[in-house]
C-alpha cells in the first residue's frame, strides 16, 4: 500500500473511473449504502468487504463458502469502528483515504496488465493489508482465509 495516504474523494470520481469494472463499482456503491448504514463518515474497506460478503457475484460466494457472514462482519465492525455523530458526515460520500490507497494500487496492477480491477483483486487486496480493519475483522469471525486467497487467485485466473 502507497506510503503516505492520500485526502478523501468523492466516491464519484471512482464511478467514473475507466480502470475499475462494472461490478467493482457496484460493489463500491454497495459500500457507501453500508457506510450510511453504519453512520460513518468515509467509504473504507471494511464497508467494502459487507458489500463483497453480499454480493451475488464468484467472489461474494467464495467469502460465504470460507464462512464470512455479513451480519456477523457488520456486527464486529459496529464494534471496532464507532459512528460518527450525523453532523459530520458529509452530504456527498466521500471514500476514505486508505481504501483510496489501495484502489489506486489495485488500478496501477490492472493498468499495467491492460485489464479491469476486478472484484478478486479488491478481496485479495483488503486480505493482504494486514494492519486494515477488514482482515482482523475476518480473523475475529473464523473466516478460513488461506483456503478464500486461494480461492480468489483462482478466480483470478479465469
């Protein structure tokens, strides 16, 4: 992940991004409905991750299957992560600087690839960042996650 964290933006400009497929930028509207739910101010990956539990797609089932249940992820996440008081969250939603960081490090891989960003990258990449919030939040729920990463790099290949 980038060094230095970049300054929030508006989920917006990633809708409009060329670089990330169809299903990853419903995935990312998936999160800003969770991270209104949840009273938070920025869209980050622990957001990202309900939306990918949910998602009808191979790797919202591929999460399911390792055991990751959305109710339970929600849940641990209320827990860890307080509400922002609704002063302070922002009329237009805005997504977060680490999950910005690792959206931008996802593009430049597909970049250079000549390809989408895809819904198995992002998973891999929220499992990899081991300091983030959605991989303690797995590990806390029993999530099987050597057996999801390799299931993922699987579905990556196809």
């Amino acid at each position: 992940m980038a060094s230095s964290l970049p300054k929030p933006r508006p989920l917006a400009s990633f809708l409009a991004d060329e670089r990330f497929s169809q299903e990853v930028k419903a995935l990312l509207r998936g999160a800003a409905v969770e991270t209104t739910h949840l009273g938070h101010r920025f869209i980050s990956g622990e957001h990202l991750l309900i939306a990918l539990i949910t998602s009808n797609g191979p790797t919202g089932q591929g999460l399911r299957e390792a055991g990751a249940r959305a109710e339970q992820v929600r849940s641990r996440i209320e827990f860890i992560v307080p509400h922002d008081p609704p002063f302070l969250v922002p009329k237009e939603m805005n997504v977060g600087p680490r999950l910005i960081a690792l959206l931008e490090d996802a593009a430049e891989v597909a970049e250079g690839l000549e390809t989408h960003v895809e819904a198995p990258e992002i998973a891999l990449a929220l499992l990899h960042d081991r300091e983030g919030i959605p991989s303690r939040v797995l590990d806390e729920c029993r999530v099987n996650t050597r057996a999801l990463i390799q299931r993922l790099h699987l579905l990556q290949q196809n």
